[in-house]
C-alpha cells in the first residue's frame, strides 16, 4: 500500500497525524501533513485508511498493491 497528500487539499487538519502518528509529519511552516514514507509498512496499514476516512479535505490519497 502507498500513501500521498495532496497538498492543494490539505488544510492542516491534522487529524491523520493524530490517527497515525508514525504514519504522517507536519510541517512546522503551515501544519500541512505528508507521508513518512510513501510505502506504508503493513502493521500501520489500518490506520493510515482511518486517516483517509477522517481527512475532512480527502487530501489522503491510498493507492493499494
């Protein structure tokens, strides 16, 4: 599974941060979120779709293997 913001949506919610900590960082300039890494280790897979689920923008963009 791999995981992208797309930073023309995301407002800084930062609710996928809350969700999956280990999963997204925040940017100390404007709070927008991005991917630790664009290829989400299985054990963090759940949580990374709940993120997407609540990004209130859908900026959270999963593509599936």
């Amino acid at each position: 599974m791999k995981v992208r913001v797309d930073q023309g949506r995301c407002q800084g919610h930062t609710l996928c941060a809350m969700i999956a900590p280990d999963s997204f960082e925040l940017s100390d300039i404007d709070g927008s979120s991005s991917p630790v890494n664009e290829v989400v280790p299985s054990d963090q897979e759940e949580l990374v779709r709940e993120a997407a689920q609540s990004c209130p923008e859908q900026a959270i963009l999963i593509e599936e293997d």
